[in-house]
C-alpha cells in the first residue's frame, strides 16, 4: 500500500511560507554567530567552556565535575616519535584501560611492518615475514638474542610500537633541526625546526600553501627591485666611465710634462734614415 499524499489543497501557503523565511533567518545568523568565533579561538573544552553562549562543563553520573577526564595518555613510538594514545573508559566512566590496546601493538625490526598484535590462539609472528618466507628472520620464527641501542635485549626481531618513557625508545632518531619554518607564527621553529629547507618547503606547501605562495611572491617582487636597483647603479656607473673617455665631450686628455713630441716620435724624426 502506498501512503497517502497530502493534497495541495489542505497545505497553508502562508505557513509555509513563514516557515522558510524564519528558517532562512535562523540560519543566517547561526552562520554570522560562527563567523563571529572561529574554531581556532575556541580554547580546550575538557574541563568546561563556553562556545557562542553556550556553557559547557563535564559531568559524570548526572553530577557535575570540576574537571573532564583525559581521553589520551603521553607515548612515544619505537622511533622516538611523540604520539598520544587513546584511552578507552567504562560505561561508567570510572577506570580506563590505559591505553594497553596500543601497548600491545608490536613493529618487526627485520620488515618494518608495525601496529599488528597477537591473534588470539595463535603465536605472536610477523605476517608479512611468514608469507614472505624471510631467511633473516626464519618466516618470523627466529628467536635469535640480540641488543637494541637502548641496551635492552630481546629476542627474536618484535619490539613494541609505543613506549610510555622516552628513555625506553629503542630506536631513536633526530626528527628537528635549525630550519624554522617561514612563518613566524607556527610551531616549527627553535628546537622544533626541520632538518633541510627542503623539508621545511613541503611542510609550508602542505599545511601553509596560500601564506607561502604569498610569501614567494612577496621575495620575487623584492629580487625583482633589488635587481631594478642594481641595473640601475650599473648603468650610471657605465654612463660615467663613457664621459670621462676622449672625444666623448669630456675633459681634454692631460699633457705631458715638457710639452713637444713623445720622445718616441722625436727620435724616429731625428734618425736620418727615416723617410719622412
């Protein structure tokens, strides 16, 4: 059975179209309200806040909190990279698991596959490796003892991905250097610079590709004047040099001390075997 239409008839005209107008209104200011507070003025809502008027603030049980509960704890990947681990709470809210499902995530050191963990019933191995057959770790079944940099020993070739101290990263590697980043108010700069411009150049092309078009622009225009600039230094040292040679409407060349004949003319006139 299909359902039943309503009718031109029975729909009021003027409702709705006093509907559409007032939603058209609303919506209009909803926006010029958002435009008003743009998301990045918007501060940490964990322990409360307010957005466009409206208050915020945590609760547990019905019962209002002084403070929100945190949803990530700090970590740091076998690479030594910062990363945040999420924490998965009770129905309650009341205890979280600490983050073990990424704890018990593990990168192979002889693939590099990473973020796999043990299925349940079977033995902890590195995929990739198995199907590959890998001789340098035996198909993942090598449990060969060997020190990491960290001076931890281990067997086999699985080490976890995340650490929750620094000083445990087995592998760690030099991710800033001296290049900051273009753009005076980004985070990528100090101890946080990057190792090459070239890596600073895809870093502004990627998160700040209109400030450093505008930025490029803005270095050509001034090569361009201090190229003005020099041409024109050029041109009037050029001008100079041509004034100050003979016969170019400049002074007459100085004379010689002693006036009369350069001494090499006097003699070729005095030699009598000279044909004049």
């Amino acid at each position: 059975m299909s359902p039943r239409v309503l009718e031109t008839a029975d729909v009021d005209q003027e409702t709705d179209v006093a509907d559409a107008t007032l939603t058209e209104a609303e919506e209009r200011e909803m926006r010029e309200q958002f435009v008003r507070t743009p998301a990045q003025s918007i501060k940490d809502l964990t322990d409360g806040g307010t957005v466009n008027g409206a208050t915020l603030y945590p609760v547990q049980g019905g019962v209002r909190q002084e403070k929100g509960r945190p949803t990530v704890r700090q970590g740091w990947m076998w690479n030594g990279s910062e990363s945040t681990l999420p924490l998965a709470w009770d129905t309650d809210g009341k205890v979280h698991d600490g983050a073990r499902a990424y704890l018990l995530k593990r990168t192979c050191t002889c693939c590099g596959e990473s973020g796999f963990k043990k299925a349940q019933g079977r033995p902890l191995l590195c995929l990739r490796c198995v199907r590959r057959n890998c001789a340098k770790c035996a198909g993942g079944m090598s449990q060969v003892a060997q020190t990491l940099p960290n001076g931890k020993t281990i067997r086999g070739f699985l080490i976890p991905t995340f650490y929750l101290r620094k000083e445990d990263v087995p592998f760690p590697q030099r991710f800033y250097g001296t290049v900051d980043c273009f753009l005076a108010s980004c985070v990528r700069r100090g101890s946080m610079g990057f190792l090459t411009e070239d890596d600073m150049r895809v870093h502004a092309m990627g998160l700040h590709s209109m400030e450093y078009q505008a930025n490029l622009a803005s270095v050509a225009a001034r090569g361009n004047r201090e190229n003005d600039s020099l041409r024109t230094m050029v041109n009037e040292l050029t001008a100079q040099v041509l004034r100050l040679q003979p016969g170019n409407g400049s002074a007459p060349a100085p004379r010689r001390r002693g006036g009369g004949r350069p001494k090499a003319a006097r003699k070729t006139a005095d030699d009598p075997n000279t044909i004049q």
